[in-house]
C-alpha cells in the first residue's frame, strides 16, 4: 500500500454496489480469506467476511486518497493523541461508503441477521473518555472535510478496562479487544524505527558540529511497528490514515541466554518491550506519575516524530520546509516530549543551529488543552526524566534558557511570574511542567470551549499568555454527526429526512429547518414515537444485560459520563435520595414517573469515585425495592458504559445531565450527543453547555447554579458549606440518610467521610448548588407534563445544534490553525 513517491499505477476497476454482487462477494471472502462454506460458518465468520468485502471499498478509496495526497504536495496533518476511543467501525465504514443498505440486503439475501454480527464487534476502547472519543471524531471529520490527516497513537493490547459491577462495587478485568484478530488493521514492518531510553549524552564526533549538536547513546533500545487503520470520511471522499505503534523486541529471544539454560532470562527483554504498549492508563484526570507512562509518552512520539521528518525528507528533500508541509497538532501535553524530540532530531542528526531548530519546532506544533484541573496538569520528576532521556534534559533546559531570557527582557514580570512561566517547577521536588513545554514549543495554544479558552488565559496560562498574546485561540469541540446521529439514531435520522429532505446529511446546519417542525402536533406525534421505540429498545437491553424492569414511559434521565467528584454524579444522587423521601412523605401528589440511569468507569485508584459507584448501586437497590415509590422513580446503574453503550443510551433519554461545578468541565461532548438526539439538557453555566444554551436558546435548556465566577468569587470569600446545608431541609436530611447507612445497612459508616466532605469543605459546591438544582429539576417536572411543550423544545435541541458538528470544528482547525485549504 506504501505508494508514496511512486508513479500512478493502474487500479482496479469500480466495485459494482448491488446487494447481489455483494452477497457474492461475502460469500468468496469466508470462502477464500476465512476458509469456510456458508453452512460451517459461525456469526464470528460472517462479521469477518462482511468487514473484509467493505474493507476492500475502503482500500480502493484509501489508494487514491494517499495518491491524491501525494500529488497535491501541500500541507499534512498530524494528530498526535495517547488515545483514540473508536468503538466499533463496521457501520460507521459501511455507512460513510454508503454501502449500509447494501449491506444489509446482501445478508437478508444470505439468512444473516446483520444486527446480530455487528453486536460481535468488538468495541475499540483505546480511550479513556472525552479526550479520546473527540480524537475519533476528529478523525472521521477530517477525511470527511478532506484535510489529508495521519492520527498517531498506541496500540494498546489491552484498552480501557471492562467494568463488571459486583455487589456494587466497581471490578476491573482487562479487555481484549485483539482476540479474534482485527480485520480493519495492516502491520506496517517496513516503516518501524528504533526508540532509545536512558545511557549518556556525548559531544558530537563531527567535526564540524554545531555547538549545541551532541551524541545520545541509549542504553536501551526498543522497536516501534506501525499498525495502520483506514477511517473513511462521508460519502467516501477521503480515506486517511490512524498509524497505531506497537512496541517488540530488538531480539525477541536472546539466545545466548536461552542456550546457556537461563529460559526466563532470555525473554526478560522481549517481554519489558512489549509491556509498553501493553496496556492504556485507565486514569483520565489525576495522572499516575509512573514511569512507564512516561515512557509510552516518548516511545509514542518519538516514533511518530521519526515517521514524520523520515517522510517529510524523502518527498521534500530539505529539513527547513517542514513547517510547510507538517503541522502536527499535540492532543493535550501527554505527546508534549514530542516538542523536546524534534528539536533533538534537528539538532543531532541534521546539525542545524539551535535559534532555526526552535524556529521550526515552534511553526510546526499546535497545542490543545482539555483541563484546568492543577491535579491533572501533567509534570514529570526531574530526575526521572533525566534518568529515562538524558539528551531530552538537556533540550528542555536550553529552551528554559531563552523562554526565561525572552521572559525577563521583556520587562513584564517579577520573579514570581517568571518562576510560572519556567518550564521547571521549582517549588518542592524538581518537575518538569508538560504544559509549559507545549506551550513554548507551539504557535497555537487552544481551549476546547469559549469559556475554558477564557479560563484559561485567566489561570493556568496567565503569564505565558503576557508573555505571548497571540498564541491562545479557541476551538469550541464537536462530534460527528453521522455516528451520532444518522448511525445510531436510525428512527429519528429517517423523520427528519421526511421533513426536510437530505441536506443536513452533507451539513448539519440545515437541520435549522426542523424549527419549523417543532409545534407541529403531526410532526410531535412521530417524534415522540421515534423517542419511545429508541426507550424501549434500551429497556429490552437492559433487561437482559443487567435483569432491570424499566418502563419505557417513564422520563428518562441520564448522566452517562467518567465517575468524578467535579462532574458531581453525588450531586444527582443527592437529589435523587431527597426526591425519593418527598415521594414517600407526599404520596398523593402529582409525580413524575422518572428512571434515573448512570453509567461511567472509576479510575482504578479514586477511591471517592469508586464509593459513588456504590453509592449510586446502594440507593438504587433500595428505592428499586420500595413499593411506596414503585413507577414513580427507578435508579439504575448501566455497568461498563463504553462507545456502544452510549450509542443506545443517548436516542433513548429525555434528559442530559450535565451539572458539573462551573468552571471545571473543559467542554463536554456527551452534552452535544443528547442535544442532537433530542433531549433537553439540564445542566450549569459550564464548557460548552454555555454556547449550546445560546445556540438552541434559553427557553429550550434548564440551566441552574453558580457561574464560573460566582464560584470563584464564593471559594475567595471563604465558603462555609455547613450555613447553606442549615437552611435547607431536603439537603440535610438527604446527606444525614446516606451519612447514617439508611442505604448501607451491612455497613452504616460506608459513607460517613464521602457526607463529611461536603460538610467539611465542600470544594465542588454540591451543597451551594443543591438548592438551584432540586427547583430545576421541579421545572422538568413541570415541563413533562406538558407533553407538546415538551417536545417543542426537544425538537427546537435537535434544529439548532448543527453548529456543534466536528465538521465545523475541524474547518477551523484547518483555517486557523493548520492553514489547510
Ligand atoms: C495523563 C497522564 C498520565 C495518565 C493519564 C493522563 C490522562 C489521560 C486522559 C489525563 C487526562 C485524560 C483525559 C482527559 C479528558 O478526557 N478530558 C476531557 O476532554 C474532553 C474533550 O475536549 C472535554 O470535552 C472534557 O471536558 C474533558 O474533561
């Protein structure tokens, strides 16, 4: 496939598209690529066979798209991210090559229930949550907008974990998404490279060597081989390329040792090698410092900076045009070290001087942020760093050297400012700041929403800001509108095409014209039907995944999301237990029928998410069990929510929940995926939530709570959580319940400190937003019951949010920052 800087070849002639060329075709490629016949077949063989007769449309389109690329010889984009959260391909391939249909005729044609093997899929879960599913969308809207893109990153043999719930708690096994082989994948050995760790740094031999060109003499050497994955675009305009690096042995077996009866000895190395790329951190906010991640961190970018500049030089023939050709974007500060590894490529093995290196490093690297969180902001030990990449040490000093000079002659700043701006926390043990070295090495620092770009410039990067005002831009997140719409919300995708014909499938902003639709009882009826056949198939799943009863009828509401103190699942759990004792102080009132779903992973070591996990599991089982509130409310926790899950979950809510502290959440994109489905949204003033509300209008999303900076304000002046839990009632004896063991009987003290922080401290406002959020939630009750309201607002979410598409997102990417046309 390596076609690159090769004449055009002749290529194959255009696949016929009919159902019975296709069933045809399936049935040759379990024939001769699977080895079976039709009858010996299992439902693993016909997925394969499926996957293999759409992957060779893909091909053919992939070919072109690379040769197109090559012929245009202009600018690439390189996405460098630790995590890509796919999920499942099939159908996002079938359906952009629009080749879905077909597909299905072929199998009915053939007795294979396509629904079926599509469910044996695996779900690629290289992805923690946000950061990652926005890596995939990102992908699929590049090829789809035609920017000529690789996605670099690892490929884990064990993703995220699978999460089994066991007596409430959260269990971690490892999923092996790689059992049954991977179909959409090409081993690439011809394009690996070697990645060194540790040894000693010399002066150069070279005679004529520059002054800052040195010698890096690893002590350990590893292989990185790329596994390449063709991700189509809509309508199968282009075809780019995710380029995943698996890491292998130097020799795999070292054989002296084997010979000389030391076994074990002899796959000592082989089996350190390929634990770097064994397993994907499964933490999301408060990064484990261990030092195999560090080195992921530079195995990973390391081979990709290799890749990059090996290409760049073979096509271009000269080291200095590479900002004009490369613009490689940095997912978040986890490739950061990349910045440090081209300078080194730039120094050391193409001796150019150290003000040009930086000049092209810094044209060449854009930086996204995705959090302010100060636990999250990503810092390595000094000595450990040294230790693990000793010429990298240097680099980051050198650059220390001019980011401070540049600091200091400017005249800007006192000594604490500057301390801020070093890329060395010096504060305590020696660290060497991720973010500061990203934003230093790159032209375009960007936000991932208008209030976190604006958060931002006020706090983390306020003195690099100063320093260089131009840098920091926003980039207000998306999310692809075929997987999350047309894909997985097959009912309400063919409703809006009856009534506005097909143009919002090439541009989202067209669905503007449902507005039209919004008070049309007619239109409200197939809408409503639409939303209850998408809630009763979640409930029919449901039912035999986890034995839940649900009624379909009931408002469904949904906080599907990673478990963290900031996303304040405690908070609606809180409510939750508040509203239960108010259903069963007032029985005779008018209430909502309501199923209160939660679904998200811990991360292994968050001890208070995992025991809001238990919680959420505690409170249900007892309100499950109450035949006072039986149909008035149900909780359920949806164990291993993972891309799938959240393909069935969000067509079926009637409400978002996305209520975390203001100011924390960078974006959010989980809040766009309901909106677009047509659930209203009840949430803070925070990430993107903000610009959504003046997109689809105040009066059609139920906001609440502080703002970002009332919080601000409410943490300064010195908050006291214990005057705000005494006037309200609800809260208090909600929180005096769950701190008591009403809801852990076995065990009374289970929740004492978790209640105790909200007492204590309070650091995420639970307590200063209770209020605001039980009236909100009165309010959805007050607006369910009026059915055709209801609706009218739901429909008005999915006209008005064709903005939030990745397309656009991507576009001003390209425009701004990559300068792509
Ligand atoms: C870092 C170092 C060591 C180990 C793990 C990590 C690590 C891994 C993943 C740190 C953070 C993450 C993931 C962060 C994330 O998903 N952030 C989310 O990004 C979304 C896309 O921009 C936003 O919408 C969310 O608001 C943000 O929380």
């Amino acid at each position: 496939m390596n076609l690159e800087g090769k004449a055009p070849l002749p290529m194959p002639a255009p696949r016929q598209v009919d159902p019975q060329a296709l069933a045809h075709e399936i049935v040759e490629r379990l024939t001769y690529r699977i080895g079976k016949n039709a009858t010996a077949a299992k439902p693993h063989d016909w997925l394969h066979a499926v996957i293999l007769s759409i992957r060779d449309r893909v091909i053919d389109a992939w070919i072109k798209s690379t040769q197109k690329t090559y012929e245009e010889q202009g600018r690439r984009v390189y996405y460098l991210s630790l995590e890509f959260l796919i999920g499942r391909l099939m159908r996002d391939a079938a359906s952009n090559m629009e080749m879905l249909d077909d597909v299905q005729a072929a199998l009915d044609s053939l007795g294979v229930d396509l629904d079926i093997i599509a469910e044996l899929e695996p779900d690629a879960a290289l992805g923690n949550g946000g950061l990652g599913r926005l890596a995939a969308c990102f992908m699929e809207s590049m090829a789809t907008v035609d920017v000529p893109a690789y996605g670099y990153g690892i490929r884990y043999v064990n993703g995220m974990f699978r999460q089994e719930i066991s007596e409430g708690w959260q269990v971690e096994l490892p999923e092996t998404w790689l059992a049954h082989g991977n179909p959409w994948e090409f081993e690439r050995r011809e394009a690996s490279y070697e990645i060194g760790f540790g040894g000693r740094v010399d002066p150069s031999e070279d005679e004529n060597a520059s002054l800052h060109q040195m010698r890096w003499r690893p002590a350990e050497r590893v292989i990185a081989t790329p596994y390449d994955t063709p991700i189509v675009g809509w309508r199968g305009g282009r075809v780019n390329t995710l380029r995943l690096w698996e890491a292998q042995p130097i020799d795999p077996i070292l054989l002296d040792r084997f010979n000389a009866g030391d076994h074990l000895g002899a796959l000592a190395e082989s089996n350190r090698a390929e634990a770097l790329t064994r397993v994907l951190y499964p933490a999301d906010s408060s990064p484990a410092g261990q030092e195999l991640r560090l080195r992921q961190e530079y195995f990973f970018s390391s081979a990709s900076l290799q890749d990059i500049v090996r290409r760049h030089v073979q096509y271009f023939r000269d080291i200095h045009t590479l900002p004009e050709k490369a613009a490689i974007q940095l997912n978040d500060t986890h490739p950061a070290v990349a910045v440090a590894e081209l300078m080194r490529i730039l120094l050391d093995d193409h001796g150019l001087d150290f003000d040009e290196a930086w000049d092209i490093t810094r044209r060449t690297f854009s930086y996204t942020n995705h959090t302010l969180l100060p636990e999250a902001l990503e810092s390595w030990p000094v000595p450990l760093f040294e230790r693990l990449l000793p010429r990298h040490m240097q680099i980051v000093y050198a650059i220390n050297s001019r980011l401070l000079g540049e600091a200091r002659r400017s005249g800007k700043f006192d000594d604490h400012a500057i301390g801020t701006i070093s890329l060395i926390d010096e504060g305590g043990e020696r660290r060497v700041r991720m973010g500061n070295l990203a934003f230093a090495g790159s032209h375009s620092i960007n936000g991932v929403s208008a209030l976190h770009t604006d958060l931002m410039k006020q706090t983390v990067f306020a003195d690099l800001h100063r320093l260089y005002p131009a840098r920091i831009n926003n980039k207000t997140n998306g999310v692809t509108f075929r997987r999350w719409l047309m894909q997985c919300n097959h009912g309400l995708f063919e409703l809006i095409r009856e009534a506005i014909g097909d143009r919002f499938m090439d541009d989202p902003e067209a669905l503007r014209e449902l507005d039209r639709f919004a008070a049309d009882s007619a239109f409200q009826d197939k809408f409503a039907a639409v939303k209850h056949a998408n809630k009763a198939a979640l409930s029919n799943l449901l039912r035999q995944r986890v034995n839940a009863r649900i009624d379909p009828s009931a408002l469904f509401d949904i906080q599907i999301k990673r478990i963290h103190e900031y996303k304040r699942q405690f908070l609606n759990i809180i409510e939750a237990v508040s509203l239960y004792d108010q259903i069963r102080s007032h029985p005779e009132k008018d209430w909502v029928p309501r199923v209160k779903l939660f679904g998200g992973k811990a991360a292994s070591s968050y001890h208070n998410a995992k025991l809001i996990i238990k919680l959420a599991n505690d409170v249900a089982r007892a309100v499950n069990h109450d035949p006072a509130v039986q149909g008035l409310l149900k909780i359920q926790f949806v164990p291993n929510y993972n891309v799938s899950m959240a393909e069935m979950m969000i067509p079926a809510a009637d409400l978002s929940e996305q209520i975390s502290t203001a100011g924390m959440e960078a974006s959010g994109t989980g809040n766009m995926k309901f909106a677009v489905n047509g659930a209203l949204t009840i949430g803070t003033l925070d990430g993107a939530n903000v610009e959504m509300r003046d997109h689809v209008g105040e009066e059609n999303i139920v906001i609440f709570g502080l703002t970002a900076a009332q919080v601000n304000e409410r943490r300064a002046k010195g908050y006291d959580p214990r005057e705000v839990i005494a006037q309200s009632r609800e809260l208090a004896q909600a929180l005096a319940a769950i701190s008591s063991g009403v809801f852990s009987p076995d065990d009374p003290t289970r929740y004492k400190d978790l209640v105790q922080g909200i007492y204590d401290h309070d650091w995420f406002m639970v307590a200063a937003d209770f209020e605001s959020y039980s009236s909100a939630q009165r309010r959805v009750d007050a607006l369910w019951q009026e059915p055709s309201r209801w609706i009218e607002m739901a429909v008005h979410n999915v006209a008005r949010m064709g903005w939030f598409s990745s397309d656009r997102t991507i576009r001003e990417y390209a425009a701004d920052i990559w300068k792509v046309p």
